[in-house]
C-alpha cells in the first residue's frame, strides 16, 4: 500500500527541505512544486520522499485522523491474531 503524509515544512532549500510530522524530521524534495509557492509552516503531503501536494492545516489534520484510525484498526488485527509489534507472534 502506498501513503501519503502530511508534514510541515521547516525547512526549503528549494529544491529540497525540511519537513517534520509527529516529532519526526525527514529531507524531502520539493521540485514536484513550484517554489514561489512554497513557506515555512505549509503543510505538504509527502510520498517516497518527495512533496507532491501543499494542502492546508485542516485537511493535513485530518488525513492524519484517518491514518491513525487506521492504524488503530492494524494494531487491533495484529492483536487478535496473537503478533506483537516485532511480527514474531
């Protein structure tokens, strides 16, 4: 399966920069966008290392609801099956 995530943008050296979800920091690329467009605090969705959509805090929020809930759902199947986090069962 193939996700985008949504990160904030605190750093651009345009045509890279940097960008931080959930306490993680990640170098991305951000040539797929055009630069003028681009500030520090935007939120962008990030797939294989590349920024390839600018999206606003609300969407970015709740794409990252979604995910979470899915997630959740995973951890649940997981646990139900009797894996634990190291997939070792």
């Amino acid at each position: 399966m193939c996700v985008g995530v949504p990160m904030q943008l605190v750093e651009i050296n345009y045509p890279s920069g940097v960008a931080e979800a959930k306490g993680v920091k990640r170098d991305i690329g951000l040539q797929l966008l055009v630069e003028d467009t681009l500030e520090i605090g935007d939120h962008v969705i990030v797939h294989v290392g590349f920024a390839i959509e600018k999206v606003d805090k609300a969407r970015a929020d709740e794409i990252w609801e979604a995910l979470e809930e899915v997630l959740a759902l995973m951890d649940e199947e997981e646990s139900a099956r009797g894996i634990n986090s190291s997939g070792d069962g």
